[in-house]
C-alpha cells in the first residue's frame, strides 16, 4: 500500500480542509511539509485589474518560494524550491491579484475524481459527500466555497471541465499551447492545458484576460470567428445520465436564446466513432504519461496510492505502435472537428456524464461513469480546443455543466458567449 500519510495542517483556513497546502517553511513544531499559512502568500501588484481579488494556483504550478509536491509527498521532498513562478501564476500577480496558497491534486493529476490517498479529499461545497472531481480538486473547492475569486488548475482529460460541473462553477480549458505550460508539471504534453475556474463568468472574463496577456504563447486577443449558431451533438447528449441530458438539453437551447444564436441538432461522430474517441485519447495518454513519468514511478515503488500505480502500471504496457495508429486517429478527429465547427459553429455538449458521484462510489459503477466522462472530454482534448463548463442546471444529485467548445484560439469568443450564462445559470 505504500507511506499514506494524512495530513490534517493541509489547510488554509479551517473551513478549508484539505484544499490548500503551503510549502513556504518547514513548521518548527512539525516535520510535515504541509503547513498552515493563514493570509496571503504573495501579494498582487497594486493597482492592477484584479486588485482586491485572491487566487489559489493547483500544486503543479511552480510558485517563486515554495516547492511543487504534483499531490505527493515523496515529490515534495525531492521538489527544490522554486526561484520563479510559473508565467501563468505571475500573469495573476501582476494583474493585482492575490496568491492566497497552492491547492490540493490528485496525485500526478492522474484521475478524475478529486481524491487523495495522503492528503484528503477536498470538499465538494455545492453536494456534500460527493467528490469534487479531479485532478484540480483543491482549486475547484476554494472557488465553490467563497474562499478565492479564481484559482489556476490544468486540464489533460477533463481536470478543469469535470470539476467545475461537479462544483457548479464556471471552468475554462484553454486551447492546448495557447497558454505557457512553463513552470507547470504535465501528466501527458500533447494534451494538458492551463485552465481555470471562477464562481461567476465576469470573474472568469477577468482572470482570463489576465492571463491571456500576461503568460499568452501568442500575446494579445486572436481574432475570434464570429459565432453564427450551435451543435448539438445528440451522441454526446445520450453518454449522460437520462436526467442530466434532459436537463443539460434544456439549458442548451435557453443558453442559445439568451445569446441570440440558432441551435441545431446534428452528430458529430457515430457512436461506434465516439466510443473510439475515448480509447484513442486513452492511448495517447497514457504512452505519453509513462514516458514522462514512467522512470520516476519504476525507481519510488509504493509512493503512489493504488489507484494511481494501477493506471501507471497499464500505461507501461502501450507500445509505439498502439501510440502510432491512435495519433493517426487523432489527426483525423482533428479535421473532423474543423470540418463541423467551421463557420462560426460551437459545439455544446455535457462537461460530465452526470451530478459529482459519492466519495463512497466504487467498483464497475464509478468505472463506468469514468469511461462515460472520459468519452465525453475526448473531442475536445483530441482537437485541443477551448472549452467553458457553465453551471446552467441541476438535477436530483446535484449541479451539472454545459460545455461550449470551439476551435483552437477561439478563447476569447467562449468566454465571452459564457457570459451570457449569467441569464440561466443556476
């Protein structure tokens, strides 16, 4: 089982349990690297855009003074501490806002669920009991609770988007490569992305645009294509639960009205074809995740929770060949997607198969619901495109997300279409 080590000072403030660990400085009346750190950990540049707002930045994001731990203790310790911080983080900094501590993960941000077998499992403020999904849980927790305006996670597989329909806050995927992954520890290259989260699609806006002009791989705003309407992929719509597409369906033609769009059904793939969606992201994942990580997890046997080792251990097992054929997919979802999406078209589909599940939930049930999402984040993270989780209805379980995806660069025009969410979201 390995050195599973709790850690009740993960925390900034008690009603933060589990969400926030600060590695500043080693506790004198501990050695659990994991300290309470009450207040701002680096203050924001005064007068800037988001002065007076407070940010968490997801622990794989290097912060100037403390050490990255990736969601293990054995990567914390062996973590130097970091001269700089990432660009993302100081586009934030420099944008006013304040750096309040660095957030809880799932372990090497393996997993969609938002558990952690050493520090804890985050809260879910919006369904108690329920995970808050993952892999950037902690940042997902603060910004449900009231405790930060906006937090900084990443996004491989749905690390953004799943978490933020689970929490019923606003969450954005950017396009991959848009923004700097410098700085910033990646579980599988071709996929992870910067994302972050906001309680309100203003605050996103402005988080947002802090970041796309202060760590951008291509400065400024892109110009954006004009939308003229939506898709709605039926096929996406039925790898939901009965009440959540029926509720998401709703919200989909509501969030057109109030954008003043056209909505049309019309599949994107067949099911078959979507069904081969999530294995060929699965595939590409986990070569590139072995390949990344795979000589650190041979040589620290025991310091992953079994979970973790267990997806380890299958990524192991994919050959170059297995990765070759799934690029050669990829590509071709690639043209499929810039194919269906041109004209000024946005996909709207589900951000997740349903309500935040129990943090009891094991067995065939959660990996069912796993292999649902998964098929579900796959278009997007096959395409590299952005993406926006908007809170725009509830079910019996809890909140649930609609996701408006684009093309590569059409940030800037999904988190100005999620803005008027504001009219629905619930």
């Amino acid at each position: 089982m390995g050195r599973y080590r709790c850690c009740p000072n993960a925390r900034l403030v008690t009603s933060a349990n589990t969400r926030i660990a600060d590695h500043r400085r080693p506790d004198p009346t501990s050695t659990d690297p994991y300290v309470i750190g009450p207040g701002v950990l680096i203050a924001g540049r005064p007068g800037g855009p988001l002065s007076g707002r407070k940010f968490a930045v997801k622990d794989l994001y290097e912060v100037a003074g403390t050490k990255r731990g990736d969601g293990n203790p054995d990567r914390l310790a062996e973590s130097p501490r970091a001269t700089t911080s990432a660009p993302t983080v100081q586009a934030l900094l420099d944008a006013g806002a304040d750096l309040t501590g660095k957030s809880v993960t799932d372990e090497l941000a393996f997993s969609l669920s938002g558990t952690n077998v050493h520090y804890g499992t985050p809260p879910n403020p919006a369904v108690p009991g329920a995970v808050p999904g993952g892999s950037s849980s902690g940042s997902v927790s603060l910004v449900a609770s009231g405790d930060v305006d906006l937090a900084l996670g990443t996004d491989t597989g749905g690390s953004t988007r799943v978490p933020a329909s689970y929490c019923g806050v606003f969450g954005l995927r950017t396009t991959h490569g848009r923004i700097s992954n410098e700085g910033v520890m990646l579980l599988a290259p071709s996929f992870c992305s910067v994302g972050l989260f906001a309680a309100d699609p203003d605050q996103l806006a402005a988080g947002w645009m802090a970041v796309r002009d202060g760590a951008s791989t291509r400065p400024g705003p892109l110009t954006g294509r004009a939308p003229r309407s939506f898709v709605i992929a039926p096929e996406l719509f039925a790898l939901a639960e009965p009440d959540t597409s029926t509720a998401l369906l709703i919200a989909a033609y509501a969030f057109a009205d109030a954008c003043g769009l056209p909505a049309h059904e019309e599949s994107l793939v067949s099911p078959d074809a979507r069904d081969d969606l999530r294995d060929t992201f699965r595939t590409i994942q986990m070569y590139e995740a072995w390949k990344v990580h795979g000589g650190w997890v041979k040589t620290h046997p025991g310091s992953l929770g079994r979970g973790i080792a267990a997806r380890f251990a299958t990524s192991s097992t994919v050959s170059y060949e297995d990765v070759a054929a799934a690029r050669d997919r990829r590509r071709a979802v690639q043209v499929l997607v810039a194919r269906s999406l041109s004209g000024g078209r946005y996909l709207i589909q589900p951000a997740a198969s349903g309500p935040a599940p129990s943090i009891d939930l094991t067995g065939p049930a959660k990996d069912e619901l796993r292999v649902r999402t998964l098929a579900l984040t796959a278009v997007a993270g096959l395409a590299g495109a952005p993406v926006v989780s908007m809170p725009v209805a509830r079910v019996a379980g809890g909140p649930v997300g609609l996701a408006l995806v684009g093309l590569p660069d059409d940030d800037d025009v999904v988190v100005e279409l999620a803005q008027r969410a504001k009219a629905i979201a619930q």
